[in-house]
C-alpha cells in the first residue's frame, strides 16, 4: 500500500501532551492518527460526540441543586 505525508497544525503544547500520552500507550502520534482515521472510515462518523452543549461548572451545580429540590 503506498504512503502519503499529512500535515496537520496544533498548539505546541497540545502536541507535546498527545505525543507524551501516545508514547504511554505504546503508540507514535502516526499510528494514533491512522487509528483514528480508520474508525472514521469503518463507522461512518466521528467516533466520539462533538457538541457545544457542555455546560460549564456553574450551570453543573445549578443543575444539581435543581435536582435535589426535586428530591424533597
């Protein structure tokens, strides 16, 4: 199979976070990104959920005390 080259742009710091915590897997950042790409392929989608409805620590815990006004 041939190979091809990718270049891909990230905050230094995160690179060398990821490349630290590939390298305790066992793994090089090539063969995370190859995993990765070949579960895109396999299913379809992005194998892990992308939102923008996280909410923050503040909305959590007033969330909570919602939840356990509820209880009483």
């Amino acid at each position: 199979m041939a190979q091809t080259n990718i270049n891909i742009r990230m905050d230094e710091d995160l690179k060398r976070e990821f490349d630290s915590l590939c390298n305790e897997l066992g793994l090089t950042m090539t063969a995370a990104f190859n995993i990765f790409a070949k579960t895109v392929v396999r299913q379809h989608k992005i194998p892990f959920e992308i939102s923008l409805n996280v909410p923050n620590t503040e909305t959590i815990a007033a969330i909570g005390e919602v939840q356990e006004m509820k209880r009483k």
